[in-house]
C-alpha cells in the first residue's frame, strides 16, 4: 500500500492512510484482503492458519469466523504484518448436531 506519493514540486498526496499496530490493540487495525494488488510492494512475512470452533449451543458460525479472524489478525501483528492476503477461508456446522467451525489460511504482509 502506498502511504502518500511525494512529488518533486514538493507536493505531497495522501493516497492511503498508514496501518499502526502498535501497543496490546494494534491488531485491531490490521488489514485482511483476498485482493492480489493490495499486496504489491509488501514484505512476505510468512503463512498463517487460524481455526476457531464451539459448541453448536454457545456459538454461532458468524461468531466462529469473528473468532478465527481476530486470531489471524493476532498472528499476523505479532509478525509485525500490517495485512493478510486470504488464501482459505472456510466456515461449516451451525447446523443442528454440527458445531461451527472456521478456517482462514493466508500470508502475512508488512512495509
């Protein structure tokens, strides 16, 4: 992602804002993508999975995926990633008898 472009007339154009993932809730803010361009330019920090799963009574599938990706987000800011480019992304269960489940695989990427 580019932050602003810096022309040599010395202006200066915001293109996209700057992703800060400091301090306990910078993983909060970090960027999860399954578009190709956004990650142009960006450091490759490594694959990363995350699967969140609960009983079909205290969990819904919508609150397995929040789950799953809240971990990915953690992984991913603990690398020092800014965005995760998602190659998997997989939810089933939540149907009677079948916990819900949620499966994210992808790559971290950073400035």
């Amino acid at each position: 992602m580019v932050a602003k472009i810096k022309y040599e007339s010395g202006r200066e154009e915001m293109v996209s804002e700057m992703v800060t993932i400091d301090g306990e809730d910078g993983w909060q803010n970090v960027l999860i993508t399954n578009n190709r361009n956004d990650i142009v330019g960006l450091k490759r920090l490594g694959e990363i999975k995350s699967k969140a799963g609960g009983y079909a009574s205290l969990r819904t599938t919508q609150g397995s995926d929040r789950k799953a990706t809240e971990r990915i987000k953690r992984e991913a800011a603990k690398r020092g990633g800014h965005l995760v480019y998602i190659q998997q992304h997989e939810t089933t269960g939540g149907s009677y008898g079948k916990n819900p489940e949620s499966f994210q695989s992808g790559v971290a990427y950073g400035y």
